[in-house]
C-alpha cells in the first residue's frame, strides 16, 4: 500500500512529458524526471 501512496503522489506532481520511441518519462515543475515508463 505505501507503494502505491508514493506512486500516486509523485503522478500528482507532473508538470510535463515527453516521449521518445517507446519511453514515456514524466518530469516535475523542476525539471527533475520523477516517472519513466517502457512500452514493451
């Protein structure tokens, strides 16, 4: 369950994203990448 929490909490603080092949990273209000996810 804490994983979660954490996991959701850190989604809540995007700010932007970017794409490239199959990579999705997500990046803070500070630049700071904080999710990647792979397509697989």
């Amino acid at each position: 369950m804490e994983q979660e929490a954490f996991y959701l909490q850190t989604f809540l603080e995007a700010a932007s994203y970017r794409i490239s092949g199959n990579l999705l990273e997500i990046y803070n209000a500070s630049g700071d990448r904080i999710l990647v996810f792979v397509a697989q």
